[in-house]
C-alpha cells in the first residue's frame, strides 16, 4: 500500500452527528441534551457559562458516555446484501470543576466526543463478483471517524440579584479519517464500476488546536419559579493535516505514483444560539430549549498535489483533491425534559425527548458519515446524599430512514472517462447513548 501525504481542511465543529451542536454530556443523556438552563456544572462550562453562577461553591465532575451508533443502508442491486454498521460501542469521558473566586465563579472542563460508522470492507483477495453483489457502498464510503478533545475554561458574574453573565474559551483536538474506494477505468473497455479498477483510498488528519468560545446569560427572578438562559457559540475552522493511502485492487491494472505533495485551503467557521426556560416546583421542573446552528460554508475536500494513478497502458493522470464524506448543513434543534423527586432528598426521576433537523446534506454524505434528522427519547436517575450526586441515563435516537435520490456524489474517476451516481438508496440509522456522572459538592 502506497502511502501519500495530504493536507486537507475541514470544518471542525461539523464532523459529528451532533458537533455544532451543545455536545453531549454524561449528566444531559438522562434529559435527552437538554441543559441549558439547569447545568451549572461540566455542561455549563461548555455550552452556558453564565449557568455555573447559579452556585458559588466548590464541584468537581466525572463522566463517561457510551455510544452505540449503528446504520443499515439498502442494497443497490437485487442479488445484493445490506450494508450494516453495528461496531463495538466507543467511551466518550469527560472531567469538570467549578469553584467561587472572588465575585466569580471559575469553571474548567475536558470533555471527548466521538463520531463515524464503520462498514464491512472487501477483502484482498475477495471475487470481484462478490466484491460487487455485496458491497455496493463501497464508492461512498465504508468507514469514518471523529475524535474531538476539548480543553474549555469559563468565568460567570452575577450582575445584580436576577441576572448572570458568563463567557468561556474552547481549546480542541480534531482526528478526522475516511476511508472508500475511487473507480479508475474507461467506460466502454470494462463495465463502470468493474472492481478491478478499485483503488482504496484511506485518509487521515488531524488539528491539533481549534479555537472556539461561548457567550451565556442566566436570568432568575427572585420573586418567579422560573429560569432563563441564552447563549451564542462559535467555533473556528479546522486545519486537518495528515496522511492518504492509495491502494489498486489490482496492481496489474492499476499502479499509485507518489511525489512530494503539498496543499492548503481554509473553511469558514459556524456559529450556534440556544435559548431555554426551565419552571420549578416543589418537587419537580421541567426544561425546554432550543437551538440553531449556521455554517458559513461547505467543508473543503481532501487535497492531494503529488498522487499520479497510471493505467495498464501507461495513460496516467493526477489525482489533485478528493471530496470529503462529511458534510454540513444549517439545521435547528429542540428539547423538552421533566424531573420529579420520587425520593425526597435522595432521588430524582429525569425523562426527556428531542428532536433535531438534519444535519448532513444527503447530496454529499454517506452511510459512514451521514447525520438524519431524528427522534430521541431518554430517562434518567439522579441520586444525591452528602454533597455527592450519581447521574444515570439512556437515551435512544429513533430508528430513521432517509431515502437519497439525488446526489452530488460519483465515482472520483482520475481518468474523467466514465462515471456514476453515489450513495443512492435507503438509509437507516440509529444511535443509544448511555451516560454515568459522578459529581462532588461542597458549600
């Protein structure tokens, strides 16, 4: 296998399911996300700094978040199999602390998320047929990943007796990989889409220092059993740089030349407003938020300057750039969640319910990548005794179709003598998400 360097630039803060959005913590899976307003600890730093005034004692959090994401995608030919995506579950942890300082309340967070599917890869030295009957997707993509670890500091200040302000700056590490295959032939001299003419392409980058910041404000009114909160968040575009391997299925059909590659293009950035109110009972609250998120631009595709792909006969051409598998699309979500104390003092019940507008543009993401609109529904149990708080929760993301009859996708042909249409069919994905905090307290 040929391996080639590339510099390619992504939009960092729009490689995950959710990623423009608030990211997902150990505490919020119990209340499907929701958080804005009633986080004042890990949450808070991250996504509504102002939130953290709401206590001036010391905390410190502990979490972890396992995460099933799972996706089935038609077969594209009568004789075929589906494709189905069902790997091992990835852990996602995360660590906070808050304390007063003066007339502030300081918060720290690191928090990990994780993104991308994974699909069953041809093998070496598999029959063409079976290549072709049974992985159909193979040209769209079989597998990606995401890993984003963000370092976020925030300061909170009471203005008054009603309102909070807070602000926080984000620090993040973005891996991104790709991996699919490309079609290089010549229509007419073999049939499109021949797997002889397969060339797996594996792509990987890496930031290792995305800027990001939050602005917030919490309103709570002496006189009224009721919270406000808004905030805006912005992150900055990533510079992923990394590394490509090409490989032909045949190398008597198909060789990679390589020389020394250089590339570099930058993506705007996107930007996300959330707004919720959350009312108090006696023994219960309920919370409800929404939230937007803009992207400025479409990501970048992979660049590659130095990657030559040569026919059998000697007819070569270069291979400058590749489009990227994740995309981006402006989108809007809303969440609901419902505590009651079912045990006075000791326990919580927490259940919730969202539902997010897609966030992948389906002309240009695949089954590896592709982020549906979706239906979540969770449950929870906090238990608090002694300045000490467990949180459990669950959450599942209703099974969603989403049926791709335009696309923007083809087969990447270095030879432009023959294409197709990439990533049509049916979709199916789903995702469960299993959150445990741990959180310590004192005044």
């Amino acid at each position: 296998m040929r391996t080639v360097a590339l510099v390619a630039l992504l939009v960092s803060v729009a490689v995950g399911p959710a990623a423009a959005e608030a990211p997902p913590t150990a505490r919020s899976v119990g209340r499907a996300g929701a958080g804005l307003v009633s986080d004042d600890g890990l949450g808070a730093v991250l996504t509504n700094p102002a939130a953290m005034a709401r206590r001036d004692g010391w905390r410190a959090q502990a979490g972890v978040l396992v995460v099933d994401d799972d996706a089935t995608i038609a077969a594209d030919r009568a004789d075929g199999a589906d494709g189905v995506a069902r790997g091992a579950p990835t852990l996602a942890p995360m660590l906070g602390a808050q304390f007063g300082l003066g007339p502030l309340v300081l918060g720290l967070a690191w928090h990990t998320e994780r993104g991308g599917r994974t699909l069953p890869a041809p093998q070496a030295d598999q029959p063409e047929d079976d290549v072709a009957r049974l992985f159909g997707y193979r040209y769209g993509g079989i597998s990606a990943g995401l890993r984003r670890d963000t370092l976020a500091v925030a300061a909170a200040a009471r203005v008054g007796d009603w309102l909070a302000l807070g602000v926080s700056a984000t620090a993040a590490r973005v891996e991104l990989t790709e991996r699919r295959r490309l079609w290089a032939g010549f229509a007419g001299r073999e049939p499109v889409g021949a797997p002889a003419r397969d060339i797996d392409v594996a792509l990987a980058g890496t930031d290792t220092l995305v800027p990001g910041a939050t602005f917030g404000a919490f309103i709570a009114p002496a006189t009224l059993p009721v919270e406000l909160a808004a905030a805006v968040g912005w992150a900055n575009a990533a510079t992923v740089r990394g590394t490509a391997q090409l490989a032909p299925a045949r190398t008597d059909e198909l060789t990679v030349e390589v020389t020394d590659i250089t590339a570099d293009r930058i993506v705007p950035s996107a930007t996300t407003a959330s707004v919720g109110a959350r009312t108090l009972g006696e023994r219960f609250a309920v919370e409800a938020e929404v939230a937007a998120a803009w992207f400025a631009d479409r990501p970048a595709p992979w660049r590659l300057l130095g990657a030559t792909v040569v026919d059998r006969t000697g007819v070569s051409a270069a291979l400058p750039a590749l489009p990227s598998r994740w995309s981006t699309r402006d989108h809007v979500s809303a969440r609901a969640a419902a505590e009651l104390e079912i045990v006075p003092g000791l326990a919580w019940l927490t259940v919730g319910y969202a539902w997010r507008g897609a966030a992948s543009d389906p002309r240009v993401a695949a089954a590896s990548t592709m982020a549906s609109h979706g239906h979540t529904v969770a449950a929870g149990l906090d238990l608090t005794t002694g300045g000490v708080t467990l949180s459990l929760g669950y959450a599942r993301t209703l099974a969603t179709t989403q049926l791709t009859s335009r696309t923007s996708l083809g087969l990447d042909n270095p030879f432009a003598a023959g294409d197709a249409p990439v990533g049509l069919g049916a979709l199916t994905t789903s995702r469960d998400l299993v959150g445990v905090n741990l959180e310590l307290a004192a005044d």
